[in-house]
C-alpha cells in the first residue's frame, strides 16, 4: 500500500484523503491551518458533507493522520496530493499562490522517487510550470507530476470519490501511471473506466467538464425564461430532451442560476483561457452572461408578484446554500439575491436548514429563524433558493396560514402547482405559465 501525503484539507483534500485511506492506503492530510487540523484531529470535520463523518472516524489513526507538519508528511510519503485552493483573479485568471507554496515545499522536501500529482482544477500548462518549480530548485528527476483532476460534487462528494464515472490520470511515464492506476485499484476492479492521457489534456477535461455541466444550465435556464412566454412546461421539454441519449436528462433543472465555488469560476477561468489564445469561447461567455441575469429575473418576479411594491415588504427566504446537503454558501443565488432585495428596502427572514452560520458570518445584519414556521411568520411573500429536502415536502396550509399574505417564488420548481393554485397562492416559477 502507498504512503500518501494530501496538502489541503478543504473539502476535495479531505474527501479525496479520507477515501484513499479507505482504499487501504496510509494517509497524512496536511494543512497549514492549525484550526482545522486540531479541529479534525478532535473529530470535528470542518465542513458539511453527508457521509464524510463516519468514514474519517472508521479511518483515523488507523490510515489517517492530520498534522501541520508538512515538511515531515512529505519526506514520509511516495505520492503527495495538491489539493490546494485555486481561487480566481478580477479578471478571471487562476490565482496559483496556494499551489505555488505547496510546490516550494514539496520541492524542498523531495528525499526520495516520488509522485506528484495535483487534484486542484488549475489551468493548462500548469503542470509543466509545477515541473519546472521542482526541477529549478531541486536538480534531480526523482519524481514524476502527474494530473489527476476530481469531479466531486459538494453534498454527494464521498459517494462520488468511491464511486467515480471515470478516473483521468495525466502522467508522461508508464511507471507514474501504474503507480496512480494501484492507488485507485478497488475502482479499477470495479471496472471504472479510465484513462491516460497527456498532463494537459487531464488538465483540460476538467475545465471543459465543467464549463459544458454549466453551459446545460444556462440554456435550459433561457428555455425556461422562453416556456414561461409561451405557455410551455419547461420539464416536459426537458425530459423529452433529456430522453436522447444524446443529451442526457442530468443538468436540464432549471433555476436561479448556478452557483457554488466550481461552475461560476471554472468557466470564468476557460472564458480568460479562450480570450489568452485570441480564441474566445463565445458559448461559455453567453452561459456567463445568461447566469449573472438569472438571480435578478427572480428579483424582478418577486417585485411583479407583490404588485411593483417590493420595497418596505418582509420576505421569507427559505434556503441559503448554493445546493442542498451543503453550508457552502459560495457564489449562492441567495448572496447574489439578498443584498439586492436590501438594498430595494425588503426586510428579509431567512432560514436555512445548515448554510445559517456560513451565511450570518457574510451577513451578519438580516434576521436568521430557527425554522421555516418561525422564517414565514409575518412575511408578505416567500421565496425558495434552495432545494432541501424540507421545503419540498413543505405543509402549504400552514405556510398560508402563517403569512400576511400567500404569495410564493419558488425558483427550483418544487412546489406542487395544483397545490398552490388550491389553496389560492399568488405563484411564480422558473419555467411553467400560471396565471398569477
Ligand atoms: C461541480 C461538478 O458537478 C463536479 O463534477 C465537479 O467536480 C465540481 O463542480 C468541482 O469542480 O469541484 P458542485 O459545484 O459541487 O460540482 O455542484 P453541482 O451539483 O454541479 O451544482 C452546481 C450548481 O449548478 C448548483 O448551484 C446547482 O443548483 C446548479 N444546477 C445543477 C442547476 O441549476 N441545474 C441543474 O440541473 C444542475
């Protein structure tokens, strides 16, 4: 078994460490933040990740360490992980500091062959350039880089490392292959399919993975602002759609637009790419464009449903992180939507079944509730950001009887429409005409 070294205990750091550890590895997760390695090494993890608990309290001290001690988690392993932030730039170029760092310390503790392998999403030609740190200041070839980017979702991320749609490995030599191909050997039995490539073809399916996931939203996103116009149910098409094989029915959910700290920077990151090569990628831009619009729709919706007075209303915001199953509140609709709705003179209750603390951290200033009961209580209209689990099975009798008045957005289409209709609702959607 391998002795594997992670630097960046974030949330692809620590689900891709906790996992190889249970792939029967030995496995130090490493990170500079003495917080959150205490925290771990309490038992605490750090962030909400369905499944993650249970399978680092099975690992620890077992295969799993955390520390501090990069230096020495180095020196110790065969393989070490990047599994660093890689936040973004004003104009959308990658900021590599963090990678940059933990290549200088790498480079500075290289006692032995080893594996370096980055599972952060960084630009093309980023690998070469990890390569040439390394070999400037330290002259021996005792290692090789390898490319292995993580297509982890937050809130089904454990699930998605144990059980990958494919695995890409970007190594130049046969040995840095067959090293990466026995770390991952239990999904290998499995059949996962994999493949080698070229370190900068693995660097760009990442982004170009993603930029297409985000590409699907934003169209069905403009199809639905066009169902809406003419009378159509934007699921319908979708699932006819979504029936060519061609096509695939994932990712055709219209919404507020796509958030979270993945699609909104991945596909800046390819547009800056593009413009780079004096070879723009318009489409990406256009899905940019369509899902910066996408939150102010809501807005405008909202202030249509309450009669153009939006401004002195209270409004319950049911659902703050940017999806469900997770706190992350990064690039959210609620952080695009909130301080709009402020700054229009709303007064916003708001309610969160996990995302609360991350989003009081952001905006201290709204009022938070304990429950969606206590968050609708008094409120002239209510609007659903998030698809938890809890909001669809939402009792609306009692939502009516709650309110001042019945008036509902729900943006992620998870209200029954008959049901609305029913109990008399004012209703707006993403996507589907009704009479409001
Ligand atoms: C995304 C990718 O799905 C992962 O494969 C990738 O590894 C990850 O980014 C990453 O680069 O680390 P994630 O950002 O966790 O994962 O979440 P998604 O489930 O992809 O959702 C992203 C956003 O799109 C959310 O705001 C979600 O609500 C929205 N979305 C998703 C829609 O509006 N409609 C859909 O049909 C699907």
């Amino acid at each position: 078994m391998d002795k594997i070294c992670v630097i960046g205990a974030g949330y692809v750091g620590l689900v891709s460490g906790t996992g190889l550890s249970e792939f029967g590895h030995n496995v130090i997760c490493v990170d500079h933040d003495e917080e959150k390695i205490n925290q771990l090494n309490d038992g605490i993890i750090p962030i909400y990740e369905p499944g993650l608990k249970s399978l680092v309290e099975k690992n620890y001290n077992n295969r799993l360490h955390f520390s501090i001690d990069i230096s020495k988690a180095i020196k110790k392993s065969n393989v070490v992980f990047i599994a660093v932030g890689t936040p973004q730039k004003k104009n959308g170029e990658t900021d590599l500091s963090f990678i940059d760092s933990a290549v200088n310390i790498i480079a500075d503790n290289i006692n032995d062959y080893k594996i370096i392998c980055t599972k952060s999403t960084v630009p093309v030609g980023t690998g070469e350039r990890i390569e040439k740190i390394i070999l400037s200041k330290n002259k021996s070839t005792m290692f090789d880089y390898v490319s292995n980017p993580e297509f982890l979702r937050e809130g089904s991320a454990v699930n998605d490392f144990m059980i990958p749609d494919r695995l890409i490995i970007g190594a130049k030599t046969s040995k840095a292959y067959n090293i990466m191909k026995n770390i991952y050997r239990p999904l290998y039995v499995n059949e996962t399919p994999i493949m080698n490539t070229s370190i900068e073809t693995a660097e760009m399916i990442k982004y170009a993975a993603n930029a297409f996931l985000a590409l699907k939203i934003s169209y069905i996103n403009e199809i639905a602002n066009i169902c809406e116009d003419v009378g159509v149910d934007v699921h319908e098409v979708a699932k006819a759609m979504g029936q060519d094989g061609r096509i695939s029915p994932k990712f055709l959910h219209p919404g507020p637009g796509f958030g979270g700290s993945c699609f909104p920077k991945d596909t800046l990151a390819l547009s800056y790419l593009g413009k780079k090569f004096n070879k723009p990628i318009k489409t990406i831009d256009a899905a940019i464009e369509v899902n910066n619009n996408q939150p102010m729709r809501m807005i405008e919706k909202l202030n249509i449903l309450l009669d153009n007075k939006i401004s002195g209303k209270k409004v319950a915001v049911l659902g703050l992180s940017f999806k469900p199953k997770t706190d992350d509140i990064r690039e959210a609709s609620s952080v695009k939507i909130i301080p709009e709705l402020v700054r229009l003179g709303v007064t916003i209750h708001a309610y969160d079944p996990i995302a609360m603390k991350s989003f009081r951290n952001q905006f201290p200033d709204i009022n938070y509730f304990e429950s969606w009961e206590q968050a609708i209580r008094g409120t002239d209209a209510c609007i659903i950001l998030t698809e938890w689990n809890e909001f669809r099975g939402i009792d609306l009798k009692k939502v009516k009887s709650l309110m001042t008045t019945p008036v509902m957005l729900d943006t992620k289409n998870i209200l029954s429409i008959s049901k609305l209709k029913e109990l008399e609702f004012k209703y707006d959607n993403v996507g589907r005409k009704f009479p409001i």
